[in-house]
C-alpha cells in the first residue's frame, strides 16, 4: 500500500542455517560413550571376571583417577579411551591371575556436565549434558543462534581461559563436518556477533542471508 515503508531485507532473507535450531539435536542426546571417550574421575567401569577368579560388580574411578579392583589394587584409568581401559584392566588382572582368566569392562555411565552458551543465543545459561554431547545439542539447548545477530560462522569453545575450538557451523550445513569435542564441566561455548552478509536470491534454491569471512567475491563466487 502507499506510504508503506519497504520489507526488512532480515526478513525477507532469513540467515542460512536458520532451519538449524529447532530442537531435533536436543532429542540426540549422546551417551557418552563415543570411541574417543576419556575416562575421568566419577565414571563407572562394569567388571566381570570369571574362571580363576571371580569379580562382578561396578566399580566407580576414583578421584586419583583409579579403579580399585578387589584383590589386584588400584589401576589408573583416568584419560584413557574404552580399548585402553579394557588393555590396562587386563594385564593388572593377569599379572596376579596369569591363567584360566575371561575379563570383560565396559564403560556404564559418565558423569555429567554443565557447559555454559553465550554471547549471541536465543537463551543464554548453562545447560546440562554428556562429555560426548556435541556442540549443536547445547546450542540447541539454548534456542539457537539469534537469528538477526548472532554469527553462524564464528563460534568459540573455551576452557579456563582458552580457545580450545573454532567452529564454523557452514562446515556442517555444506559439508556434514564439524568437530567432535569432549566437553568438561564449566566449558564456555560463546557465539560471536555476526559478520558481514550478503542477500542472495530471485531464482535460485536458496534464497538466504549468508554470511562472509571478510573474503572478497566475485559475483561469479557467489
């Protein structure tokens, strides 16, 4: 109508990823048990031993990072992986029971976390999970990026002080890919303030907002 003033070109060009956020990765909770996983202090390790000795039960590690196994002592655990776990658990058990031993471990469950999101969500605050959860299960926690300032391309992971990932979710949009991080309690995960865009459409699939790294491109690029 006349006098009407022209379409906010942000809402009419959605930001590319925006599809995102809506709320599939909270319902793929990870268990924690990736093949990756670094025992840590509070986790519980299943032990069944059978033959010349006899041992079933779950044992938690310690805060030394230690399992205590009845009758063979305590055995260090913390950062290492399910398969180094289970190699290390073998050799204590067999260095006291050198023959007729079946041993079997299997991580049952891993302490949780809370990993802090910010800077330019939906609902900043710390939210809870798994060290195995991946990075798009928090930020869904927290609603998603905003979709008029936050930066789809420009996410930081820090831990006491440090940037311990850079995470460039187009990398993920485009290419499946994104980092798989073992997260700890008091992780940060900060969502910075967008870059420049550019407003792509009339006849093409994809009519989107999509944001740069401050790289020059042709029309022919884009």
């Amino acid at each position: 109508p006349k006098g009407a003033s022209p379409q906010d070109p942000s809402e009419a060009y959605p930001p590319f990823g925006v599809d995102l956020f809506k709320g599939g990765f909270q319902g793929s909770k990870a268990d924690g048990l990736n093949p990756g996983y670094e025992v840590k202090p509070g986790d519980e390790v299943v032990l069944r031993v059978w033959g010349a000795a006899e041992i079933n039960r779950v044992i938690p590690v310690d805060a030394q990072g230690n399992l205590f196994i009845p009758g063979i002592g305590p055995v260090s655990a913390q950062g290492l992986n399910a398969h180094q776990l289970d190699e290390r658990v073998r050799q204590a058990i067999h260095s006291v029971y050198p023959n007729n031993v079946e041993v079997y471990t299997n991580l049952q469950g891993v302490q949780p976390v809370g990993v802090y999101v910010t800077g330019y969500v939906q609902s900043p605050g710390q939210y809870a999970g798994t060290p195995s959860d991946s990075l798009l299960y928090f930020l869904d926690q927290a609603n998603g990026i905003d979709p008029a300032l936050g930066s789809y391309r420009r996410i930081r992971v820090m831990r006491e002080g440090e940037t311990i990932a850079k995470v460039d979710l187009y990398e993920f949009l485009l290419e499946g890919s994104i980092p798989r991080l073992q997260f700890r309690d008091g992780d940060t995960i900060i969502v910075e303030e967008r870059g420049p865009t550019i407003f792509v459409g009339g006849d093409v699939q994809r009519r989107y907002r999509y944001e740069l790294l401050g790289e020059k491109l042709t029309g022919a690029k884009v």
